[in-house]
C-alpha cells in the first residue's frame, strides 16, 4: 500500500468505527508496523485542522474518533436535538459524577459520605446512562461495590484520559458543554443538602491518582459553590 492508500484506509477505519479506533487495531487492519500506523494518523490529523473541515480527529478513551469541531458545537447541538432528546442529568447526578470522576473508584457509604446524602437512586442512573461501571468490590467489611467512569465518560466529555480531567473547577462547565449547556441539566427543588455537599466536596480533595494539594482544594471549593447556585436557580 502506498503512503496515499494507507491515509484514505485508515480515514475508513475511524469513520466506520463505533468506538475510537486504537492504534493496535489500526495497525492491525491495515497490515503494518504501529510506527507506520501512528506515522499515517499523525498525517491524517494534520489534513483536517485545516479551516475549511467542519470535523477533526481526535485522541479520545486511548483511541482516535472523529469529532466536530468546537467552533461548530451550536449548530451541531441544534441538530441533534432535532433529531433524538439530549441527555440529561440533574444536579445531583452531575455531582454524583464528579464525586465519582475525581475520586474514582469510590462506593456508595464514601460517595454518601462526601454528598450528605443517599446516592443510591443517582448511581443506577449513571449505570443506566452509561457514565459509569463497577470496578469491583473494596476489600474491607461487606465488600462493597466500586465504581469509576466508564470509556462512554470518556468519549461524552472529549478525553483521552482521566488525566486529562480539568479542575473541579472546570468540571461543571465542562459537563454543560457535553450535555448541551444548561438545557441538558435537568432542573430540581433545593434542598438542605445542597450546603452539606459543598462543604464535603471541598473537603474530597483526593484526585485519580490519589494525591492533594491546595490547589485541589481551592478548586473544589469554586465547583462545589457554583454547583451549589445551580440548584438554587
């Protein structure tokens, strides 16, 4: 295969893919070394940050997917929602998933815990939505389940990674964004937890890797106020 054939083959791939393509089974289906693969996705990439392409391709859940570019996302979003109803997520869920996302794998008493409240319900929404899996169970007394992110977390929030997680900070404008701005945030009646949840986040500054800092600190403290404002609205 020339170098042409190889791009156009490998464009195929990716568009045909359901879940981004890895470069293991890239190289796999076209029958070369990882190192020609990688060689013809970085060309591939290049040919559509051009200003003219309404898509690009894009590192996603350790694979490569095509993605509509940002600059795009309003008439993209508008079209979608004509066509099927846009996922959504309540407050509470979204703090559910944030508590989940940066602490990962966290169960139900630790994620209680942090929340004040029962998260039971909110849990077997995420499972039922996709965002998270069960990641086995906890070695201690009950053996309770533990849950982190899922690849569709991934690939519905645009990240290669879970290192690629912003600051709690960030993460409530971030989840907007994916979920289609405020309108993919179901809407609910504040209650008194809404102060509790504040100040345990604030506290659960423990990231993916299982380190604090300040920073972490500072940064949960701005999400968890501003996600504290959202439900009062």
């Amino acid at each position: 295969m020339t170098p042409q054939d190889i791009q156009a083959a490998l464009e195929a791939i990716i568009y045909a893919a359901d879940e981004p393509a890895t470069l293991e089974q890239i190289a796999r289906a076209l029958g070369v070394e990882k190192t020609e693969a990688r060689a013809a996705l970085d060309l591939l990439v290049a040919a559509y940050q051009t200003e003219d392409r309404g898509i690009e391709v894009r590192k996603v859940a350790h694979g490569w997917k095509f993605y509509t570019k940002p600059q795009h996302h309003d008439v993209v979003r508008k079209f979608i929602k004509s066509l099927q109803p846009p996922l959504r997520l309540t407050m509470p869920a979204l703090e559910t998933l944030a508590v989940i996302a940066y602490k990962q794998p966290a169960t139900v008493p630790e994620i209680n815990e942090i929340r004040g409240v029962n998260v039971g319900g909110v849990i077997k929404t995420l499972l039922e939505k996709h965002l998270i899996t069960t990641a086995g169970r906890k070695p201690v007394i009950g053996r309770p389940i533990l849950y982190r992110t899922s690849r569709q977390f991934l690939m519905r929030f645009g990240l290669s990674d879970l290192e690629e997680l912003p600051s709690l900070k960030e993460f409530e404008q971030l989840a907007q964004a994916a979920l289609g701005s405020d309108e993919g945030i179901a809407p609910i009646e504040p209650d008194d937890a809404s102060a509790t949840t504040a100040e345990a986040a604030a506290s659960a500054t423990t990231t993916v890797s299982g380190e604090s800092t300040s920073e972490d600190s500072e940064a949960a403290r701005a999400a968890s106020a501003g996600a504290t404002s959202s439900d009062q609205s």
